[in-house]
C-alpha cells in the first residue's frame, strides 16, 4: 500500500520560535523519508473545506503554539471531528503547553506529540503507523484484496488473455487503449482463477465478505452483487420466485426489465394503476389498489385467469420506488396492504439506493426497519451505479426475510447463476465495494450535504420566479412544496428543511403537486429529484395562450453541455447527486437564464439550434419564440395532455399473457403493421414512449374499441413527428417507415389475427 497517496496536513505558522521551527522542519523531512506526503498550511479557518475538498487526506497535524487564537484552534478542531469522526487529529504541542488544553480538544483528538520532548523518528514513526491504520481502513474487504492481490506482480498464465494489459501493447491499437485506461485497470482484471479473491457464483472469499458487509451495511439479510444492471437484477428475483401461470401484481409504472421478467416467467400479470396530474406528471399508485377486495377484484375480471386459478395466491408484487419524478411510497403501509395476501414483495428501488442513509427517507425505502415483523420476504434492486458510487452495471439486489418464510441462499442461488458470468469483471466488483465502504463511513453525511444543496438550488429557483413574476415576466418553476408550516418554502432555512420529514411529505389537499384522493402520510418527494416546470399549462391542466415544450429546453441545454435525466411535455427532471457541484447549479442557473433571454428576444434558430435548419426548411426564418408557440399551439390543438390521460388510465384487454405474446415472435408469427391498420391487432411486444416510460400497450393486449385512447394517443404521436422535424420521440417497440415523406409508425403485431371484427 503506498502511502505517499494518503497526505498528512500540517498546519503550522511559526515566526518567532527559531526551535519550534526547526524541530517542525526535521519532523516533516523525516515524514518524507517515510514516504509520508506533507501538505503544509498556515490557514486554522480552512481546515475543514480543505479536508471535505480533498478527501485523501489521511491526518491532521495542528501546532497548538501557531499564530492562532486558542478559540479558533479549539473550533477548527470540534468541526474537524464533527465533519471527520474517523479523521486523524493530532495536536503538536510543547509539555508545558499541552496542560492548558482544553478538555473539548482532547476529546476530539487521536494523539500528542511534544517537540520539546519526543525524538523526530519516533514521532514520524507514530504518525506513520496511524496513517497506515488510516488508509486501510478506508478498502472494503474486496477492493482491499485486489489491491494486496495486483501489488504482488504475479505473472498470469490464465484468462483474460491480454494478461494484464501486456497483450494490449503489441499493437498500436492496443498500447492506445492500455495508454488511456492505465496499468492498474489493466492488471486488476482478473479470472475467477485467481482463488485469493473468491467467487461471485459461489459469494465465498473476500467478495462473500464484500457482499455480507454490503447486507449489513443496506439493512438486508442477504445481498448480492450484480453486474450487468438493475435489468438483471429484477428478471433474477423474478426467476426465484415465479413461474409458469402463477399470478402477479404488478404496478404499470414499471421498468422495462419488469415487463420483460413476467415473460421469462411466463407469469400472469395484473396491474396496479398509477395517479397522473394535470401536468401528465405521473404519480403514485393508489393505496386501494394494494388492498386484497381489489386484487380479487382484478383476478375475477382478467380474461387470462380463469375460474379454476381465482383462488390461487399471487405470488409476486412489483411497486417502483421512488417514481421517476421523486415520489416514494411508506413502505411500512404497503406492506401492511399488500403483506397479507402478496406470497413475496420487490421494490424496484433502481434510483433510490441512497435513502438508507438519511432519516427523511425513514419508512419509505424497501429495507427499511420495522417494528412489524409480519410481512413476507421482501426484494429490492439498486442501480448502485446510477446515484451512488460505481462502475455502469454495477447494481445490487438485497432481501429481508418474512417472519413465516426466509430465503434459502442456495435455492436463490440457482435463479442467480443462470444470469451472472463464469467471468466476472473485477473492477466493477470493487467498484460495488468501496461504493458500500462510501456509504458505510460517510453515507449519513454525504446524504445531509447533497439535501442541503438540491435544497438551496430549489429555492434558488423559486426566489428567481418570484422576481421575475413581480416584474410581470416568465421564469421556470419548481414542482415542490410552496410552504412548510406557513412559512414560503424558499424563507424556511435549510436546515430545518433537510431535517424534517414532514416538509417533503404530501398533504392530500395540498395544490403545488395536482394529485387527487392522496392518503395520508403515503408519499414522500425525494428533495434531491428535482423536477423544473415549464409555462404552457395550468395545475387543472387548462393551457395557457403562450408556452414553452420542455423538450425545447432540454435541447437548449443539451447544446450548453447539459443533460436532463427525463423530459415531460411541461417538466423535466435533473438528477442532484453525489456528484453535483456548485459549479454545475451555476451553470443549470446561467443556462436557464439565457433560455429566457433568447426566448423573450425571439432568438433566431440559426443561432439557436443551428442543427434544426438541417432537418426541415419549415425552421428557416424561425425563432426560438416561434418555435415553442407552435410545439405548443398544437399540444393545445389536440388536447395533448388530456389524450395521453385517456390512453394510459383505461389498460387495453388482454388476450394472452406477455410470454405467450413473445412466443409468437420466436415462432416468427408475426408482422410489422402501420398504426392505420392497427385497430382490433394485437402487438406481440410491448409499445412504451418515453416520456412516460410506461407501457401503453403490452404484447398480448388488443388495440380496439375499448383501447380507442390508445389509437389516438399513437397517432397525436406520430403526426407530431410529422410536424416538427427532429423532434422524433423515443417509443420502445415502434419501428418508423418513411412513406411518400412522411413518417409511418409500425410495430409487431400476431398474424392471422383479427379479433373485433
């Protein structure tokens, strides 16, 4: 382990002590000969800024004799402990001075040292050893064995065959590629023929100790780690638990991966429906969906159950928490709803793998702790990737066991092998690690401070509103609380915002977030989802006479180098994570600032969007004013909003389940079929857009008379398409013909078949 990567700050600043000076002056040269990195500083106020920026740091070393006022040494050091409580903390002092310490710095310190007194070796030597204590207690129990292992310069005569990066070097190609991601990427991907690190199919060694310090850390009884997605991690709970014909609930605001692991089942689906507002902002699912009167409800009226499996249980439910736009369910309530009559229950928590870490998430995450015991095993999948710390695809599946059933590890394992690699990537296995370690050591205060910042933006927002508003001008808006406890949400102090959960929980008759018959205490909004608000319609959904597409916007801030996580029609939501800097709220702020500016100007496109002219001549002498009026013009002419509405609020019929669906495309028993045709057709695969991103239609479901609103929805979709050039949107399972200049929708839909008629 080189601890030249794990610096020691000293502060000191002696001008007047010629022998404090120079035995501070040995001190560090005999640190340097232990290969000991010094940064030196003669700033006590800094200290703590200093250490948060820089987090290698592995101690500090304060001269208490430094020209410095005692109350300010003694408060650099209380925050040092308070920010830092694993930091080193070491006061260099003289015997006579170290008696008139204060108790408050000798409980927050790890060691004295005299200059008067002590020799330089032994204090280097001292500190040394505690440095090294330091820095290895910062690797998790996999990462630190690779490290140990890929410090060794074993020769490898087993895969991968580019042998730790030197098969690279024998082409130009190759040494390009070893150049740019270095030696030590190289060298630590390793084979499971290495048994120093153990086996991710059998969770022995140090990744079984990595993932069992991942279960205690997440709050789960078992933890495995995944490492190609949330994807896999969902069809793997799905595989060992359900199959062929057994009946789930599932809620329709799911991924993709979800609809995709009810095929691999073979499962028969219900659906839980969520809220959506006026806005086309989608919310919740209803309690009195989850209750047991409704799921016998739903049995006896699907048309893929028949009389003989109404008694059968259902097997799995499937709840996505937090909703893309930050709304998080009590948990402790849904599993009292859905406990007493739901066999095994998944939280698809892809986004949401940090509220572990907070108390205003308390209650409303899938592990989190519970005074009731009586509930069935309970599953969760984290993109441990997407919002914490990792490489892509590194994600993590965790189970609490109900108080009737635990899951067997072995059994379990046999759904988790059909999906994981003989070859494993080692580096993503310790990026899951030191991203548990992270959390581990300072996930409580990494959480407080990124609240405390999204926070600060939000009301950064609504103050900008506010002026503008007051000057009879336009400005984004944030879909948030307007107040907390009669006081305006953006005069409230953050502090007092981060520490309460209530703020961010929804009150049922509050207007700011448009959702109708809300339960109590039901529904949390993550503080750091941040979803902006455009002008363009009203929170009952009436449009106003001007307004701004939020797809227009996130093209603006696309070309400024800025990337939105989820574009609606009227919102899009930005994702403030770990990651996010003060720099990158300025430049959100200054981005949004100029948008407003180019629009009021009526900016020209082709000074705007420059690449726009390139699609269609109908931009040419446009603005960017113009080009908003008419996105918006026909959202309004066409009742956008209110289509959508209607499309996704009544579920198509079913007529097979989504497996038997898919088997008709491996039989090849299917057709592309333009949406003109495609009344009384069944899609053999699942119609998704995005935004939303919920399946309008899944394989099997029929598109006729009934499912009219999905039709028209469809085709509003695709004469957009037809109307602005460039602005194609994203449908999964709708493929696109150019006909006669015109874009034509189709998608696969079962031959020989055409019921309805």
């Amino acid at each position: 382990m080189n601890l030249t990567e794990w610096p020691l700050l000293v502060v000191a600043d002696h001008h007047k002590d010629e022998f404090e000076k120079e035995r501070l002056g040995e001190l560090i040269q005999q640190l340097k000969k232990d290969n000991i990195t010094v940064i030196p500083s003669i700033n006590i106020e800094h200290i703590v800024d200093l250490c948060a920026s820089q987090r290698d740091i592995s101690g500090v070393l304060i001269d208490i004799n430094m020209n410095a006022s005692r109350a300010s040494i003694l408060e650099a050091v209380v925050a040092l402990r308070k920010r830092f409580p694993r930091l080193n903390i070491f006061i260099l002092a003289e015997k006579s001075s170290a008696e008139e310490l204060p108790t408050e710095i000798l409980e927050s310190t790890n060691g004295f040292y005299w200059l008067d007194d002590d020799t330089v070796t032994f204090m280097a030597g001292r500190l040394s050893h505690l440095i090294k204590e330091y820095a290895e207690s910062n690797y998790g129990p996999f990462f630190k064995g690779l490290v140990n292992y890929v410090d060794e310069f074993k020769y490898a005569w087993h895969t991968p065959g580019h042998m730790g990066g030197e098969g690279f070097k024998k082409s130009p190609a190759g040494t390009a590629f070893y150049n740019f991601f270095g030696e030590n990427t190289l060298r630590s991907d390793l084979s499971i023929s290495v048994p120093d690190l153990g086996s991710l199919l059998d969770h022995s060694g140090p990744i079984g100790d990595s993932e069992k310090f991942a279960s205690d850390t997440f709050n789960s009884d078992q933890t495995y780690y995944i490492l190609n997605g949330t994807s896999t991690v969902n069809q793997v709970i799905w595989r060992s638990q359900v199959s062929r014909d057994d009946l789930a609930l599932v809620d329709r605001n799911c991924h993709k991966s979800l609809n995709y692991a009810m095929v691999i089942t073979n499962a028969k689906p219900m659906y839980m429906m969520p809220r959506r507002n006026a806005l086309g902002i989608i919310g919740p699912v209803k309690m009195s969906e989850m209750t047991e009167m409704t799921s016998l409800h739903k049995k006896s009226a699907s048309p893929i159950i028949s009389e003989e499996e109404l008694g059968k249980d259902i097997v799995m439910s499937a709840l996505t928490n937090s909703t893309y736009d930050g709304l998080a369910y009590n948990v402790r309530k849904v599993k009292k709803e859905l406990g007493n009559h739901v066999n095994y229950m998944h939280f698809d928590e892809a986004w949401y793998a940090y509220a572990r870490f907070h108390p205003i998430y308390d209650g409303f995450y899938g592990m989190t702790p519970d005074e009731n015991k009586e509930h069935p095993p309970v599953f969760t999948s984290h993109s441990t990737h997407k919002l914490l710390n990792a490489f892509s695809q590194g994600s993590m599946l965790h189970i609490k066991n109900g108080d009737k059933e635990a899951i067997v590890p072995d059994e379990f394992n046999e759904a988790y092998m059909m999906h994981a690699s003989t070859s494993p990537n080692y580096p993503m296995i310790a990026s899951l690690d030191v991203s548990t370690k992270m959390m581990h050591d300072n996930g409580v205060q990494m959480s407080h401070d990124n609240i405390l910042d999204a926070i600060e933006l939000r009301q950064k927002m609504v103050r900008i509103q506010k002026e503008f508003l007051q000057k009879g001008e336009w400005f984004f808006g944030m879909w948030q609380p307007t107040e907390y406890k009669g006081e305006a949400f953006e005069s409230v102090t953050k502090d007092t915002l981060a520490e309460n959960q209530d703020a961010w929980v929804l009150q049922p008759n509050a207007k700011w977030h448009g959702f109708e018959d809300l339960e109590e205490d039901f529904i949390l909004l993550d503080p750091i989802k941040l979803t902006f608000t455009t002008p363009g319609v009203e929170a009952d959904g009436t449009y106003t006479e001007n307004g701004i597409p939020a797809g227009i916007v996130a093209d603006y801030l696309m070309n400024k180098g800025i990337v939105t996580e989820k574009t609606d029609t009227y919102s899009f939501l930005m994702l403030h994570s770990f990651g996010t800097s003060k720099g990158k709220q300025g430049e959100l702020l200054s981005a949004l600032l100029n948008f407003k500016k180019d629009y009021d100007n009526n900016t020209s496109l082709e000074v705007v969007f420059p690449n726009l002219l390139e699609e269609s001549d109908k931009y040419q002498g446009m603005g960017l004013k113009d080009l908003c009026d008419a996105m918006h013009h026909f959202y309004k002419e066409n009742n956008f909003l209110a289509e959508m509405q209607k499309a996704f609020e009544n579920l198509p019929e079913q007529t097979m389940k989504p497996a038997d669906a898919y088997e008709q495309v491996v039989r090849k028993n299917v057709e592309y079929t333009y949406l003109e045709d495609m009344m009384n057709k069944i899609p053999a695969v699942m119609i998704v857009p995005y935004p939303p991103g919920i399946p309008v239609m899944m394989g099997g479901e029929i598109l006729n008379d009934a499912s009219k609103a999905v039709y028209n929805y469809l085709s509003i979709l695709e004469k957009y398409e037809n109307t602005f050039p460039g602005y194609e949107k994203d449908i999964h399972g709708v493929e696109r013909d150019i006909v006669d200049g015109k874009i034509k929708y189709k998608t696969l839909c079962i031959k020989e078949t055409n019921l309805g008629e």
